[in-house]
C-alpha cells in the first residue's frame, strides 16, 4: 500500500464516521500538549513499523494473493 492509498483510506474513514475522527483527533492533541515526548515517541514508532512493514513487503515481492499461483491447484 502506498502513501496516497493510506491517506484516501484515511479520509473515507473521517468521512464516515465524524465524531470517532474528532474524538481521536482531541485524543491526540491532547496527549501531544501534555506528553509531548511521548507523542512523537509513538509517532516515529509508527513510521519505523510502516517502514519496516514496507521494507519486508519488498523483500519478499508481495504483490498480493491473487497474482500468484498457488501449486496443485487450478
């Protein structure tokens, strides 16, 4: 999945459901005013597990299920 997929999915997500949006929203800025180290603590936590997910889908070639072949079955 690619940066601008994430971010559409994100988007549909706050359109659909407003008040959970909001509510994480204030969750977070309050956690980033009150614990500020440990908001962007989780933030480059966050980013290191995106890209470590990123890094092993590459290295393995997943492109997804439905482009392989599985053997012994047609």
């Amino acid at each position: 999945m690619d940066i601008n997929a994430l971010i559409e999915k994100t988007e549909s997500l706050v359109q659909a459901n407003p008040v959970a949006a909001a509510a994480a929203a204030l969750v977070l800025l309050f956690v980033l005013w009150r614990w500020p180290k440990f908001f962007f603590a989780v933030v480059v936590f966050t980013l290191f597990s995106f890209g470590v997910m990123k890094f092993f889908a590459w290295l393995t070639g997943a492109t997804g299920l439905e482009h392989k072949k599985i053997p012994f079955i047609e």
